[in-house]
C-alpha cells in the first residue's frame, strides 16, 4: 500500500495527465439550439465540444453531459452555428480572368487556383472571355470539384452559366427582369445557390429574392467586405423567414463552398463554430448581434 504523501502525488499526476481532450471539453447546458439545418428550435439543449469538434449536440433529455466538461450556463440563451460568408471580401487572387482570357489561359488559371488551394474560382464579367473560355474553365473546375462563382453577369448569363456547371451566383436579378419559370426550377434542381448581396448599392432586387426562395432555390450570404449580419438582415426584410434566413447564412453556404462535412451546421462531428446570443434570432434576425459568447474552433474568442 502507498504511503499517504506518494498517493497523494500518484492522483496529481493522474489529473495533470488528463488528456488534451478531456481537459479542454466543454458543454453548453440550456440554451435554444437553432442548428442550422432548418428544422424547429430545440429547447433545453447540450452541445459539447472537444478538441475544436462538436462531440454531441441534441435535447438535454438525450445528450449526456461529461463529468469532466466545463460547464456553460446557456439557459435562456439561443445557440447558432457560426455564419458561413461565401464572399466576405473581394480577392483578386482567386478570379479567373484580369483581361481578355482564352480557353488555354482559362484551363491554365484554374490549375493554378487548384495548386494554390483556393476554396473557389470567382468568375467576372464573361465579355472578358473569348468564345469558348467560360466553358473549358468550368470544365477544369468541375473536375477538380472547386466551385465557380459568377459576379457582373445579366440574365442571359445566368442561363449560359447554369447550363456548364457555375455553383454560385453572386448578386440578384433587378426586379424590372422576370427569370423564365423553366430556369428557376432549374436553378432548383441542380441547387445551385444564390447570394443576393442586398447591402451592395444598386437595383432594387428584394421581389426576385424572396420570388427565387418561394421556388426553393438556395440563398447564400456574400458580404463582400460588409457587414455580414445586416445581409442576413436584408434578406429578412426581403421576405425570408428569420430561421431561413440563418440557413442561409450558415449550412447553404457550407455547401456551396463544399464545406458541408465540416462546418456550417451544429452536428456531432463538426467544427465546432458557434454564436451564444442572448435573444431569439429566430423571430427577429438583428438578434444575431446580442452575441453572448463566440467559439471559433472550440474556443472562445472576443
């Protein structure tokens, strides 16, 4: 049997071995969880967090909560998944064209986005491209699986762009243009996402928002270098319930930068990115901004 004084230094040093998981797990205990998949709030929840992942999220009822995890006292707070920006600053070095581009110098660029791991190709302006370039650099992009962004594209873009592969459309219709119902529901089939950038001066493009979310085409958040909550804010005013909005704003955009797997939603497994606010952004979205804690990683951060 060990003396008193060499037991009492075995179990300290039990305890400073504990593993980097367990010492750093925590649970958020109470709190309204809006998961980001668009599905009705739940209600005294517990998400715990280990190792920058999301462990277990679900009803307090289901989710048992570790004996060693830090506790976080979430009651009468909502918990979202950090917001998923599409666009959150214009950055030359992933644009596909800077000048009259041809369709070697288009598969050429790609290759080099590919090799510079870019999340995604931003294509601007087709009058840029000689005939034949937009296709053959949405060709190499779907073979390489990076998604393609279009900026400063008119409607018959859209329809040319739909047809060879582009996963993103940065901006909206004017409401004075009506997309043909046909290339709405294709827009719809192949989910292919819209980000409206409502806080980007222009036209009026609220009514072919909201018409393009009734025809259950997928909306983004782009923020473009500005204030990604008051797009979500736009798109509310726009029509979109608040809770869409959100998914919006966090799993649609996780997917449409193929980023599904790891963020954008409060799923065992994911990073574990997460808003703590203190008020329902789910009946009114400006209550994204009453943040209470922030996790980035599975950490907290200001």
């Amino acid at each position: 049997m060990l003396p008193r004084a060499a037991l009492g230094v075995a179990l300290l040093c039990c305890s400073a071995c504990k593993s980097p998981e367990e010492s750093h797990m925590k649970a958020i205990i109470g709190a309204v969880l809006i998961d980001g998949q668009g599905g009705p709030p739940v209600s005294n929840s517990v998400v715990v967090v280990a190792e920058g992942r999301i462990r277990a999220a679900g009803p307090g009822s289901v989710v048992p909560i570790p004996s060693e995890a830090d506790k976080i006292d979430g009651s009468g707070r909502y918990l979202t998944p950090g917001l998923v920006d599409v666009y959150p600053r214009e950055d030359p070095s992933t644009n596909l064209t800077t000048g009259h581009t041809s369709s070697e110098q288009a598969r050429s660029r790609v290759a080099e986005l590919v090799r510079n791991k870019a999340q995604a190709i931003h294509l601007w302006n087709l009058n840029d491209l000689e005939p034949g370039a937009a296709e053959a650099a949405l060709e190499a992009a779907r073979k390489e699986n990076l998604p393609v962004f279009a900026h400063q594209w008119g409607l018959k873009d859209v329809e040319f762009l739909t047809r060879n592969g582009v996963s993103v459309f940065v901006g909206m219709f004017g409401d004075h243009d009506q997309p043909h119902p046909d290339l709405v529901a294709k827009l719809r089939d192949l989910h292919i996402l819209f980000a409206p950038a409502l806080g980007k001066p222009g036209t009026e493009r609220n009514q072919n928002t909201l018409r393009l979310f009734q025809a259950g085409v997928p909306l983004g958040l782009a923020s473009g270098g500005r204030d990604p909550i008051r797009e979500l804010e736009l798109l509310s005013e726009a029509g979109v319930p608040p809770l869409d909005a959100i998914v919006a704003g966090t799993r649609n955009g996780a997917v449409a930068l193929r980023q599904d797997q790891e963020r954008g939603t409060i799923l065992a497994g994911k990073r574990a990115d997460l808003l703590l606010v203190s008020a329902n952004p789910g009946e009114d979205i400006r209550n994204l901004r009453k943040v209470v804690l922030r996790m980035v990683d599975g950490e907290w951060v200001r």
